[in-house]
C-alpha cells in the first residue's frame, strides 16, 4: 500500500492536471486513510467537482472517496431560499405534474403536492448547508436525472444527493443518458435545445450544433455536467457570428 504523503501528491497532481483548478485559489483539504480520499472545499463547477473525482479515483492505492466537494452557488442565499427554488422547478416542470412533492422544513415535512390520480412517484426534498438531497421514488432513469438537474439550477444550491429510486427498475445505458439530457435541454428556458445535438458513449456526453451566444453554449455543457452518472462533457457546440 502506498504511503499517505505519496497518494496524497498523486491526489493532488491529478486534480491539477485533469480538473484544470488552480489549488492557491480554491484550496481542497484531503486526507487518505485505509484506502479512502477525504476531499473538502469548494470548486467553481460541476464540471471542476466530477473532474476532480474522477481524477482522484484513478490514483494507486485510492479504493474510495469521501466527497466533501461543494460548489461555489456565490452569495448564501440560505438553505430555506435554495428549497424553495428547487420546489418551484420541480413544481413547474411539465414531467413532474404527476408527482408529489414534499420538503423538510425544520425537521417536518411538508406537502407542496399530493399524488395526482394516476400518480408517478413522490420526491421530498430537503437542504442543510447548501446541499439539496433528493429522496422518493419516480417512475424512470430520465426523471431521476431531470430531478437532479432541477436541483442543481435552485440558487444557492452547492451539491445534489440524489437518492430517488426507479420503479420500476431500469437498466442504465447510453441512450438512456442522451434521452435524459434532451429532457433536461427541453427544460432549461435559456437553451434552444434544437438547435443542440447529443451523443452519449460510456458516460461521455458529446455536444453539438450551433446556439447564439457563448452563455448558451456554456449553459448546455454545465447541464450535461449536472447529469447523474455523466463523467465527462465533450463540448463542441459553435457560437454564431452576429
């Protein structure tokens, strides 16, 4: 077994290298003990926080991480705040008209939506320190996904626990992450999702076309990052010339 200081430097390398952050301006505590990586601090991007994992999951010696990684959401804007946002793109979203919605509030829980007739499942959402954790159950891979990204979009919101179950279970695959990020692309009201096309191939999400500017270009990677399961973002897209 490597020694802690060895894994530690690999650790760190790693993250420089493959994450592309500037560890003087976003320092990240780590620790190694019996195997496991301890990560703590906070980096600008979901993309930066997965890229980060991966490359510390590819070092010798490391079997396990414990993620501690936040994202940086800017000002605070409280955990109350943050719950409410992601209450209302849920509440919103046409794929979860279906579906009841519950949020912990001070340790209660409380009903936003009860289950419609012909219900879909049932999501409880609930924020301590910026992290929005998702629990419940919905009725598919792509609604677990889009529930997630929703989540990452509420202000305020600096990592996402996604805990929802698929009833029934569903086998993961690569057109199952593709579907999943057209649904999010149909979503999000500052993309032109057809203007955008997606490829998916072992957790790799291939973006292209052609969008208006460089903020939606931007706005569509950062979605693809906010993917469950999605390692890594290839982005393609090109800004029309005004």
């Amino acid at each position: 077994m490597p020694s802690k200081d060895a894994v530690l430097k690999q650790v760190q390398a790693a993250i420089e290298h493959e994450a592309n952050i500037d560890l003087q301006s976003h320092p990240v505590a780590m620790d190694f003990d019996r195997g496991i990586v301890t990560l703590d601090g906070e980096v600008p991007t979901v993309g930066v926080k997965k890229l980060a994992l991966g490359a510390t999951a590819r070092v010798a010696g490391v079997v396990g991480i414990n993620d501690r990684l936040r994202v940086d959401a800017g000002p605070r804007s409280g955990d109350g705040a943050t719950r409410d946002a992601v209450a209302r793109w849920l509440l919103r979203d046409i794929d979860f008209q279906n579906c009841a919605l519950h949020v912990r509030v001070k340790g209660q829980l409380e009903t936003l939506r009860e289950p419609a007739a012909s219900a879909s499942g049932a999501i409880e959402i609930d924020v301590a320190d910026g992290v929005v954790t998702l629990t419940g159950q919905v009725i598919s891979l792509s609604h677990k996904r889009l529930a997630g990204v929703l989540a990452w979009w509420g202000r305020g919101c600096r990592d996402v626990v996604n805990r929802l179950e698929v009833v029934p279970p569903e086998e993961d695959n690569d057109d199952e992450i593709a579907d999943a990020l057209r649904l999010v692309l149909e979503s999000d009201p500052y993309v032109h999702a057809d203007q955008i096309g997606i490829g998916a191939r072992d957790h790799v999400v291939t973006l292209e076309g052609r969008v208006s500017s460089d903020g939606e270009r931007e706005r569509a990677e950062q979605d693809a990052w906010c993917l469950f399961a999605v390692d890594k973002v290839v982005n393609h897209i090109e800004v029309r010339a005004a």
